[in-house]
C-alpha cells in the first residue's frame, strides 16, 4: 500500500468521526482540508429519491448564486446577425452557426454553456450525441433556447448554475471557491439545496433528499445535516 503524504493524513484525522454537521461547521472543516496550491473549489453532492430515468423523476434547474461560483465561465452562443452580434456584446466568447457545429463535431469544445436562438435550434440538435452527455445542451427549460441572448450570456458569466440528476439520481455543482468567506458559501450551499428542493420532480416518492455532503477538490467530504441544508 502506498504511503500516505502528510496533508492527506492530517485532513484523515480532522474529518474523522465528522458527520451530520450543520453547513456552518462543514464549510469551515472543508476551507481547513483545502490546502493544495491553487484556489479549490467547493463542491456539493446531493444524493436524491429520484430515478432519473423515469421522465416523471428527472430533476433538472438552474440557480444564480449570491456569490458567484469564482469560475470564469466561457460561453458559446449558436445564433446569427444581430443576436449574434448582441451576443458578442454582451461578452460570450464564442459566436456562431454551422461554422460552430463543424468546430464541436471536429472535437473542439473550448466552452463551459452553451446558449441559442430558437431558430438555430435545428443545427444544435445535430449535436445531441456531443453536446447532451456533457450537460451542454441548450434548453428552454433553464433558459439557454432563448431570444434574450444578452441575458443569458450575463446570467452565465455572473454565477448561474446548472444542475441535472444523473445516474443515482445524484447532483452535483460547484458552489464557491476555497478564497470565499464561510458567509458566502453558506450563502451559495443554502441557494443551490434550495433550488434543488424547487425541482423536485412529481414522481419522487419518501425521502427526497436523502444525503447532503460538501467537499472541495483535493479534500476529504462531509456530509450535511438535512435540516441544516434545508433551512428547517
């Protein structure tokens, strides 16, 4: 077995026993775990009572964060003449049509959302296969098939989150950086539980939200106590 470094068994120790804490105490133990070189994130997984491949189950939503996730996000936009122009104004990195779809189907995706007109609509759904098991594709539903292209793009760049059940009905997102003051990623641990409670699906059956843990990237996870999560 290979040996453990010192940072590694020291954050072992100080998550040791830890479990069911309130949001307050587990951001505070998981900024002592964040002790790599370079600005961690935060991170947060919610195990769910959703069977995501049942329609009526699928949990899916979006949510701006009071603080910002502290992500330079990229931002590619599908649409043509003055949206696109609008688009590039309103700063997104990427703009474009068919030109766009032949750079993602070369293997080129230099973005973190993807935004469209309704119009282009029929171009991007080309790009299902690629776009799809990345959590890329635009939709109505969270407001990235949208005329209001200037918008979108603002709500990107400035901290919105998209959030989507996967297998096991687990979600999951980045809720901050390492650097934030704890009030502020209590502030974005408490908006993102939220948004996630707002989402629950018709189909979901018992418990809900059934496990809350935070951890950030290189550091050990705890979990949440619900009630603590939820604001109850």
């Amino acid at each position: 077995m290979a040996k453990l470094g010192k940072r590694t068994t020291a954050n072992r120790e100080a998550f040791a026993g830890k479990a069911d804490l309130t949001v307050e105490d587990a951001i505070a133990l998981v900024k002592t775990g964040a002790t790599a070189k370079f600005d961690e994130t935060v991170e947060i997984a919610l195990n769910l009572g959703v069977d995501p491949r049942h329609a009526d189950q699928m949990v899916r939503g979006v949510v701006s964060l009071p603080n910002g996730t502290g992500k330079t996000v990229r931002v590619a936009v599908f649409a043509r003449g003055p949206k696109a122009e609008e688009a590039l104004a309103a700063g997104a990195d990427i703009v474009g049509a068919e030109d766009l779809m032949e750079t993602i189907q070369g293997g080129t995706i230099d973005f973190d959302r993807c935004i469209a007109t309704p119009d282009m609509m029929p171009v991007v759904g080309r790009l299902g296969k690629v776009l799809g098991p990345r959590n890329l594709m635009p939709n109505p539903k969270v407001g990235t098939v949208t005329m209001d292209v200037k918008a979108a793009v603002e709500a990107a760049k400035g901290g919105e989150v998209q959030f989507k059940a996967e297998k096991g009905g687990v979600v999951h997102a980045g809720v901050g950086k390492a650097s934030f003051s704890n009030e502020q990623l209590v502030e974005n641990v408490r908006a993102f539980v939220e948004a996630v409670q707002k989402a629950k699906p018709t189909g979901s059956k018992g418990a809900y939200m059934q496990k809350v843990s935070l951890s950030s990237t290189m550091g050990p996870g705890v979990t949440l106590s619900i009630d603590s999560a939820t604001g109850n």
